[in-house]
C-alpha cells in the first residue's frame, strides 16, 4: 500500500496520480482509500488537514499526487438579487452549513430540510453533481470549523 503523509507547498513536475474524493473525505487526516487507478493508499496526514482541490501531496515512493474534488450531490442556491442571496447564506451560516460561495451563488451539501428552507426565502435551488469546495472559514482552515453542517438527510 502507497502511503501519504505530506503536503507540497508546489511541485515543478506534474503530478504522477489523481487522489478524487468528496469533500467529507478530503476532511480526514487519517483514510485508506484508492487511486484514481485503484492503487490503496494510506492517507496519514497532520492532524486537522483538510484537502482542497488541486491541492499536491508526496507519496512515499517520491510520486506526486494531485487531489481532485469528486462531483456529489449538492444544492445550488443562485439569485440576481444580491440581498436576497445574503439573506439566504445568513440563515444556512446560523445553521453551521458549510457553505462554497461563488458570484451570485452559494453551494451546500444537499438537505432537503435545508432546501425547503432556502425555498422558504423565495429563491431557487438547483440540486445537482458538482465538486464541493466550501470556504475554510474565517479562523482558518480546520476541518472542525466547517464540518459542524447538520445532516438531515
């Protein structure tokens, strides 16, 4: 088994792998999980790492892994009414969604609850695959910061 225990600030040569995970996943600093060729891996982090897309890791064998944010289901909130989109990103924060912020959109992991309640506000959500990337959060990027989403299935 490959083991993984470092990140790389930069690297000068392409990556020799793909590392593809969903964001809950790409939240732990200790995981056995695949290549994207199905190589097993030993993920063995500092604790609190969370993995972003595009993010470069160093194997034990010298190979540079790129990580990929895998497609999953998430909701996608997007307004032309700023204010209404504030407002929205206002109540999923007071919830401790995490939430991935974009030009005139903002983006969960899906809950119908949460949906509901976004619909509630009189905006769209879209529910669709597509890589989650929320934002580390204002004290930095530990996992346990944005990880406090509530699930509601």
């Amino acid at each position: 088994m490959l083991n993984i225990t470092r990140k790389l600030a930069a690297s000068d040569r392409p990556a020799d792998a793909k590392l593809v995970l969903p964001f809950q996943l790409r939240n732990k600093s200790r995981l056995r999980t695949a290549l994207e060729t199905g190589e097993e891996v030993g993920l063995i982090l500092e604790r609190g790492s969370v993995l972003r897309d595009g993010d470069l890791l160093l194997a034990d064998d010298g190979r540079v892994v790129s990580v990929v944010a895998e497609p999953e289901t998430v909701s996608t909130v997007r307004a032309a009414d700023p204010l209404a989109l504030c407002r929205a990103s206002y109540h999923l924060g007071n919830r401790h969604v995490a939430l991935q912020i974009g030009a005139g959109w903002v983006r969960y992991q899906h809950d119908h609850v949460l949906d509901e309640m976004v619909r509630g506000l009189g905006l769209q959500v879209v529910i669709e695959q597509a890589p989650f990337q929320p934002e580390a959060g204002a004290y930095g990027a530990h996992a346990h910061s944005i990880l406090a989403a509530h699930a509601h299935g």
